[in-house]
C-alpha cells in the first residue's frame, strides 16, 4: 500500500464518524481551531516567562544569595539568566509570529506549512527549556558539592546522588507538564494537519 492510499485511509477513518462537510466548509473550520491553539501556545508561554520572572524575584532572599555569593557564583547565574530571558522573549515573538501569520493563511497548503513551522517552533522551545534547566542544575549543583572542602569523599558521593535524583524529578516533572499543555495543543495541531493534508489530495 503506497503512501497516498495510507492518507485516502486516514482520511476515511477521521471522517466516517463526522457530519459531512464540503472542502469549503471545512477549511475555515480548521483554519479556526488552528489559529485557537497557536493562540493558547503563546497565551502559556507568556504565563510561563512570567512564572519564572516571579519565581526568580521571589529566590531573591538575602539566604540564597549569601550562598551563592560564598561560592562566587553570583556573576554566572546573573549572566546565564540574561541570556534565558533573552531567548524566552524569541521564543514569545516567534510564537505572536506564527499566530499572526497563522490568521491571515487562505489556502490549505499555506495553512499546513504555517502548522509545520509551529509545531517546530513548540518543539526547539522544550527541548531548549528541558536542556537549559539540566544544565544549569547540573553546573550550579556541581560547583556548590565542589566548594564544601569539609565533606570526605563518601559524603560528596552522598551528596552527588542527591543532586542528581533531585535533577531527574525536575526534568520529569517539566517535561510532563510540557507534554500535557504544549504537546495537547501540538496534537490538535497535527490533527488538523492531517484534514488538510487530505483536501489537497
């Protein structure tokens, strides 16, 4: 079975169950949905830059920062900050970007292209989101194991461990939120990707 006969079986196993609608009818119904989760991918991710902006305000107590000053860490954290916000508000501006260009789409083979650069969009933004976190955890965790001279090898050991299942309980939990808001959202995504696959057929 070749491909097109894959997508004309798609095709019959999406709508078998669905009132029947024209060609016409139906792009401006998935040109709608469509353009609602582009919408709802950059409404989250400006909640999240400003849940991190919050979070980062309120670690500012003067406890953490004594910590942070005592392994002369503070200019790095200050730096690698800067520089994830900086990449967050591109991230936002290729979102309003894609949702903009999304609204103005008057064809199914646009549509679909403006669909495949979302969904690549959404995917760099975890994948860089998951690898910032590790990194950052990884570097800040190793540097404070590093500065505590008082501690014999098996304490460090002790203490490496704890750092590392800590780290993999954030990066589980963040990638399951990621996959619950941003990867429901790429679903319908690619879900309307596939009808208008079809009506170019």
């Amino acid at each position: 079975m070749d491909e097109l006969d894959l997508i004309k079986k798609d095709w019959q196993n999406i709508t078998k169950n669905l009132p029947s609608y024209s060609k016409e009818e139906l792009f401006p119904m998935i040109h709608k949905k469509s353009s609602s989760s582009v919408k709802w991918i950059l409404i989250i991710s400006i909640l999240e830059f400003s849940f991190w902006i919050i979070v980062e305000l309120l670690s500012l107590s003067q406890d953490y920062n004594s910590i942070i000053e005592s392994i002369g860490f503070t200019w790095f954290l200050r730096i690698s900050s800067i520089v994830n916000y900086a990449v967050l508000v591109g991230f936002i501006i290729l979102f309003f970007r894609n949702y903009k260009r999304i609204q103005v789409n008057d064809s199914a083979r646009q549509l679909m292209k403006q669909i495949i650069k979302t969904r690549s969009t959404v995917k760099f933004y975890v994948r860089y989101n998951i690898i910032f976190l590790a990194i950052i955890f990884i570097i800040t965790s190793a540097k404070i194991i590093l500065s505590q001279t008082e501690l014999d090898p098996a304490e460090l050991w002790i203490m490496t461990g704890i750092m590392l299942f800590i780290l993999l309980i954030i990066l589980a939990f963040f990638l399951l939120f990621y996959r619950l808001l941003y990867g429901i959202l790429t679903k319908r995504l690619y879900k309307n990707y596939k009808i208008l696959s079809k009506i170019e057929v």
